[in-house]
C-alpha cells in the first residue's frame, strides 16, 4: 500500500501553509481520504495534483503569449 501524507507534509512538499492545503481540498482541487477527522493523501495524488497543475500553467502562459502576439500583429 501506498504512504498516506499528512496535511503538514503535503504542505511542506508544496511549500504551502496546511490552511492552503485544506482549502484545496475545500474546493475538490486535491484528492484526499478522511480518517476520523483528519485528512489524508496519497503520494500518488499530489503528483497528480502538481502535474495538473504545472499542466495548467503551461496553458496559460501559452493563452497569454498567444494574445499578446495577436495585440502586435498586422492591424497595428
């Protein structure tokens, strides 16, 4: 079976406080599994959360420069 993280280790691999973490989880963008009254995770789904994220990143950056080049093109 896999290593279930805590909220402060989940925290300290994203370099995030663990009031963000539970907010991520508030809002359905992190996967995690409740024992009693504690949240856990698996290794497995915080990669998954940062791959979707950096995937998203990605995308944006893309839309921006996409944009910017479209403001600078042949009708100015």
């Amino acid at each position: 079976m896999e290593k279930l993280l805590t909220v402060k280790e989940v925290a300290e691999i994203l370099k995030r406080s663990p009031a963000q973490v539970n907010r991520l989880c508030r809002l359905g963008m992190i996967k995690f599994v409740r024992f009693d009254y504690e949240r856990l995770f698996l290794e497995k789904d915080v990669r998954a959360f940062v791959e979707r994220y950096t995937m998203q990143k990605d995308a944006e950056e893309n839309v921006i420069k996409k944009k910017r080049g479209k403001g600078n093109g042949a009708g100015v």
